[in-house]
C-alpha cells in the first residue's frame, strides 16, 4: 500500500507547531515554536498575544516542516489542523493557515479533535499500541477519562467539573512564587519534600474529578502561613491529585476489564504520576503508556496522526471549516 504523509498543523494555545507524519506512526519532522518566554512574564497565556505570534511564525514553521523531513508539498496527501478545543483567536490562525494551504495546494483538508490528538500521541511513541484502551487525558485545558472504542470512536467516561489538573498544577505553583508553566517546577520542588500537609481529597461517585477544592486550599494555606515549607506542599499536592485520578482509572479498568491504560496530554510528563501509574502494572495487571515527552504537550505531530486516523475513513473538512474553541470528543 503506498505511503500517506500528513501534514499536521497545531495552534490551539502557546504552541505554533508543523509536522508530517508518515502512515499515522512515523514522525518525519516536529516543528515547535513555543512561546513560553513571551507569556512568562504575565503568569499565563495572554490570547492575544497568543495569536499574534502564531500569525508572525506559522509560514516559516511549516517550511522548516518540509525541509527536516525531506519531503515537497507536492508529496504530502492531506493537511490536518487542529479545528478545538482551545482559545478561539489562536485557533483561527491555525485553521485559516491549514485552509489556505489546502485550497492553493489542492490537497484535502481534515479536521481533527485536539483531545484526540492528544490520545495519538501514544500512537507515535508505541507502534504497536491499538485500541481498545482507557485513555487519561490530564493537560493544562483538559482532565478527561475516555474509552477509546476505536480510533474514532471515543466514550467519554469522566471528566472535570471545574479546573483542569494542569490549570491546578499552574496555579498552584503561580501562588507559591514558582512561575510559568508551573507544573513543570511543581515536579522539581516535590522531590524534595514529604507529603506531609494534609489537603482536601475530592472522590466524586461517578468517574468524574474536581481540583478546584485542593486548588483553592493550597492557596489558602500558603497565605495563612507563609513560612510553609512549600515542596512539602508541592509533594503533597502531587500526591494528593495523583491519588484522585489513580482512584478513577482503577474504576474504570474494573468496569471494562481494561488491560492497557494509556496516560496523555502535558501533565503526563510528571515524574510522581509516571512512576505511581508503573505501579498499576503489577497491581491492576495492565500494560501503562505515554508519550515520550515532547508528545505530551502540545505538537503537531499528534495532530498529524489523529488527522490520518480521519483520513482513511474518509473524513473530509472544506473551506467553510471554522475553528471551535469548546470542541467537544465523544458525542
Ligand atoms: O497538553 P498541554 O501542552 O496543553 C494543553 O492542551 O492544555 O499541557 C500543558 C500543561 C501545563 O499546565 C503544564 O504546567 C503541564 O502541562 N505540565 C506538567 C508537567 N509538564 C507540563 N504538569 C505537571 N508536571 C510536569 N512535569
Ligand atoms: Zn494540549
């Protein structure tokens, strides 16, 4: 069967990302342009500020693209871009650049789901990795506990009632003076604490999760008494969201007999939740994956691979496509 190349193109937040992939599995080149530094010194993403700069460097990425995967436009099979969930002004940088493109280039635009890219990012680092599966989905705008049916049949089991567990992480940190993106520093800082301080744990009855309980108590502690030792408290926190969503998945494979457990999205990368979710191996019997770091936050190349997972069932988005900042999954 001869070879699809997709071009993935990802602007739903600080990202401004180009990439082509090779059959849905093999990266051929990840272009990212984060803009971390620009957003630092305001404690957070700044939308407009967020949309200027992909407009400033989305040409220029999507060329180095090509170029480190050797390959001409004329070889690509398809565009695909992220379509939501996300800030809507970046997004429309994104789905006016991919639109453009496909109209000049002639090639068949696909829009693809960010939450779903964010599962097929495991597609990228597992060659081998297939659905059935239960995915976790923990990033800096999305905590969602979804089974994957197939690769476009999504159910959504769970999902937040309020902050995201990334949106908790960065807060937190922003309180105690760490930073932006704080999770990142959260991570370090507990290593060398305990987790000592006692912080309110919300289990809800379904598979559904809340952290704007700890969120708020964490703030609350470190104002009342500011020579708190503060990796204790990051430790302790840490250990505290990892146990909330530890106690929905163990839910979950009992309720589906799951044997694979895939984790994704940006808070993946944390080092509690990684080894704590190892343990469910022995414990639960099940394989646990996730993405090799930079597939974890948001890239294009996941973007690429959802895309070719749309492509070959004949999904097929036009002109008229326009971005849609709370795109929902599974419905
Ligand atoms: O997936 P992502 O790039 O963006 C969204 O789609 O939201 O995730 C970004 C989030 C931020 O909240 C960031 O603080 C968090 O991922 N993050 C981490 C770590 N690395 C990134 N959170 C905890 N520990 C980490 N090591
Ligand atoms: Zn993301």
């Amino acid at each position: 069967m001869k070879d699809v190349l997709i071009m993935g193109i990802e602007s739903s937040c600080d990202e401004t990302s180009v990439a082509i992939v090779k059959n849905g599995r093999e990266v051929l080149s990840n272009c990212i342009n984060s803009q971390i530094k620009i957003h630092e010194e305001y404690g957070g993403v700044v939308p407009e500020i967020a949309s200027r700069c992909h407009t400033e460097v989305i040409n220029s990425i999507m060329k180095r693209a090509l170029k480190e995967a050797n390959i001409t436009m004329e070889e690509i099979d398809a565009i695909s871009v992220t379509q939501g969930p996300g800030l809507v002004g970046a997004l429309l940088v994104g789905v006016s650049y991919a639109k453009g493109l496909s109209y000049v280039t002639k090639k068949p635009l696909i829009a693809v789901n960010h939450i779903e890219g964010h599962i097929a990012g495991n597609y990228l680092t597992y060659k081998e990795l297939e659905p059935p599966f239960i995915c976790l989905i923990i990033s800096g705008g999305h905590t969602h506990l979804i089974r994957v049916k197939s690769y476009n049949d999504f159910q959504v089991l769970g999902k937040t009632k309020d902050d995201a567990i990334g949106e908790a992480f960065d807060k937190v940190a922003r309180v105690i003076g760490l930073g932006y993106p704080g999770g990142p520093k959260v991570d370090e800082l507990a290593k060398k604490g305990n987790p000592s301080i006692k912080l309110p744990v919300t289990h809800l009855e379904n598979l559904d999760f809340s952290f704007s309980g700890i969120k708020t108590a964490v703030i609350n502690l470190n104002h009342k008494s500011s020579d708190i030792n503060k990796a204790d408290l990051c430790c302790s926190f840490q250990v505290a969201v990892t146990n909330m969503l530890l106690t929905n998945v163990r839910k979950a494979i009992d309720m589906f007999n799951a044997d694979k457990i895939v984790i994704a999205g940006g808070v993946s990368r944390n080092s509690f939740i990684r080894d704590s979710f190892n343990n469910l191996e022995k414990e639960k019997n099940v394989k646990v994956y996730y993405p090799e770091p930079v597939l974890c936050t948001d890239n294009a190349a996941m973007i690429a691979s959802a895309g070719y997972y749309n492509y070959i069932i004949g999904e097929r988005a036009d002109l008229k496509l326009n971005a849609i900042p709370n795109l929902k999954i599974g419905e």
